[in-house]
C-alpha cells in the first residue's frame, strides 16, 4: 500500500494543499493547532470514509465552505487507484460521493477496502479506558475498513433497531408493530456476531504477542468477545421476554449494541485495574494488531498513520516502535520539532520526507 499523492481543498484549515510522496517514512511537522492531524484525518478517510476523531461530517469542511473535496492516488497489490471523496454542504442522503477512478460509487460500502491504513492516535486510549461502546466502535470500524459486507449488515442493523425503537416509544404501539422487526433484526446480528467473534478471535493472538513483547513478559491480557445473544433462538425469546421492559423504556434492550469486548485476563477488565503504562501498551499493542492482521490476510502492508503519540512513550516502549517501524510499509508521522523525528526512527538512518505545515499551507522541509 502506497499513497502516491492527495489534495486537499477546503478540507478543515487546509484551503488548498497538494502533496507528493516520493519516501516510505513522511513526517508532518508543525507547532499545535497548524494542521498536521487534519492531514492525517484526509488520509484515514480514504480508509475508514469518516473521521477518526468526529462524528459530525460537516465539521470537515472548511468554515463557511459549500463543500470538501480529497483527492488521492495510490498503489495497492501493483494496481494504480485514484479516489475522490467530496462531501457537500446539504440534505444527508446527497451529501457524500465517493468517485473510485473517475466512476461514482452506488453504494458507500463498495468503497472500502481500496485503501488500507492504520491510525495511532491520542485519543484511542478510550478504547481501553472508556469500555465497550469504544471497543464495539473501534471493532466496528477497523472490521468494515476491508469488509463491505459487515458494513452493509452493520448499516440496516442500525437502521432496523432505529425502526423498532420508534415502534417501542409510540403510543399504544401494538405488539405487532414491534415484533415485525425481529426477524429481520435477529439475522442481521447472527452476521455481525460471527465476524465480530471471528475477527476478535484473530485479533487477540497478535494483541498478546505484541503486549508480551511490549511488556517483557508481564502483561498477559487478552481480548474476547461476549455476545448479549450467543444465537438466533435466544435472541427471539429474549426480545420477547424483554417485551414488557422494551416498551417501558422505549429501547431494545437486547442485541449487538450491547455487545461486550473485555481486555485483560479472567473477569478482570484493563479499565479497572490498568496502570497508564499498561493501558497505553494495550493501545499500541491492539492498534499494531490490527496492522498486522491485515497485513497478513492481504499481503500488503497497510499504510500507518501515526499522530503525536511517542512522546508519551517511555524508552522501552519507543524501541518497540523504531522496530515496528523498520517492518512497516509506509508510514507517516506528525510531530511538534525535529527532535520528534529522532524518537520515531531512532539512529536508524531510512529515507524520509519532512513537510512543514503552518496555517493549513504545507511545504517541504
Ligand atoms: N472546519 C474547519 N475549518 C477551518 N479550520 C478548522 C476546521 N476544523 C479545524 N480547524 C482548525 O484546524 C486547526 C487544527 O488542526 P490540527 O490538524 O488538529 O492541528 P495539529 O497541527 O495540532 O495537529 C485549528 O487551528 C482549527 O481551528
Ligand atoms: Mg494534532
């Protein structure tokens, strides 16, 4: 995986930024507030089709702005791809297209997957420490990145849950009324349950080698995956003994929603008990999993996206990284000084690029 160029036009603070990338290591640097994650974000785009760190799309274009458009070539498995992506100021069911070598996308689902990359950044210390809407987010996302199905299931899922939760909340709603969207409910979590296991399954292996090697030995956790329904038949009767309760509260009390994701071992949840080392070992060493893991299932390398994040590492963890680093594709980094360059790769003398963004403007160092 090779990100080749990007533009961005009214993207955030970035009125006009065109950039090339001729090395494997890029690093933006710049003081706080210039832009150099909103680059990031453009780039994790292409990836996730939303930001990493907003749920509100219209917060992505620049104020005052009718529209954002990004613009990026890329090489994946020896094929040259070009992706536009603009979203507009408007009605939500207009307001985002996705062009995939100059043809417009039907359905935003069929975007995924092109583009494969992994983002580390400050804030994904909540998905150790904020508990399992985190975690179902987190899976949710890195899970639907390379996997269009799961995002289809995940889409009506929601929508269909949206639908009985209204039913729940009208007045003298009938029991009918309701119950006609359970079936369609219970197959779509059957779906989603099977790959959320399947791919925390996976993904628990590499997070505890990772942390061993992270920790020297001492931090043997685990991710597993606890479904609110283990199958088809006990999530029908539980949405019927949960009728009563539904309809009192105006929600669907059962379901993938209420999925849990436990990390640590036995009952005991790194949330809990962690140290802030610990939890930032976990973050590294899950988010590094998730690299992994798709690396090894495409053959590729994703590309890494790393945000401000080593200079909260100690000295065992930073090697950790240098080493990571030196096995990745291409990675890029955003940092306040160059002294941050030598924290990421160390003495190791790697081709690079340095950009310096200052004021939404980006130049090369
Ligand atoms: N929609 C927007 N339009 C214009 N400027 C924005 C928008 N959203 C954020 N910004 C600006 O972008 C800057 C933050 O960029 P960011 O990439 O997070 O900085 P950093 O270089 O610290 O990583 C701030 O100056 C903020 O005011
Ligand atoms: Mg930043």
């Amino acid at each position: 995986m090779y990100l080749k160029r990007i533009s961005l036009t009214n993207f955030r603070n970035h009125s006009e930024t065109n950039l090339e990338f001729k090395s494997r290591l890029i690093f933006f640097i710049g003081n706080n507030g210039e832009g150099k994650t909103n680059v990031l974000e453009s780039i994790s785009l292409l990836s996730y089709l939303k930001s990493f760190r907003e749920s509100d799309e219209n917060q992505l274009l620049m104020w005052d702005s009718p529209f954002t458009f990004v613009k990026a070539e890329f090489e994946a498995g020896n094929e040259d791809y070009l992706f536009e992506f603009g979203i507009q100021n408007g009605p939500i069911s207009k307001r985002k297209k996705i062009k995939i070598n100059g043809e417009l996308v039907k359905r935003i689902s069929d975007s995924v997957g092109f583009f494969r990359s992994v983002i580390l950044s400050p804030p994904d210390i909540k998905i150790i420490e904020a508990g399992n809407i985190e975690r179902r987010k987190y899976i949710d996302a890195f899970i639907s990145s390379t996997n269009s199905g799961y995002l289809n299931h995940l889409i009506e899922y929601n929508h269909i849950l949206k639908q009985r939760n209204s039913a729940l909340k009208k007045d003298n709603a009938t029991e009918k009324e309701i119950e006609i969207w359970n079936a369609p409910l219970i197959e779509r979590e059957a779906e989603i349950s099977k790959e959320r296991k399947r791919t925390i399954d996976q993904l628990s292996e590499y997070f505890y080698k990772n942390l061993i090697s992270l920790s020297q030995g001492k931090d043997q956790f685990q991710i597993a995956y606890k479904p609110n329904v283990s199958n088809k038949e006990e999530h029908l009767e539980k949405l019927k003994r949960n009728l009563r309760k539904d309809l009192a509260i105006g929600y669907t009390s059962c379901g993938n929603h209420r999925d849990d994701i436990p990390i640590g071992f036995e009952d005991k949840d790194l949330s809990h008990f962690g140290s802030q080392g610990q939890k930032r070992s976990a973050v590294i060493a899950l988010k590094t999993a998730g690299f992994q893991m798709i690396r090894d299932q495409t053959g590729e390398a994703p590309v890494l996206l790393i945000d401000d994040i080593i200079r909260e590492l100690d000295v065992k963890r930073r090697e950790y990284f240098v080493n990571l680093i030196s096995e990745c594709g291409q990675v890029f980094f955003t940092t306040t000084d160059l002294e941050g360059i030598k924290e990421y790769i160390g003495s190791k003398d790697l081709d690079r690029e340095i950009f310096e963004v200052r004021d939404g403007k980006v130049t090369k160092v």
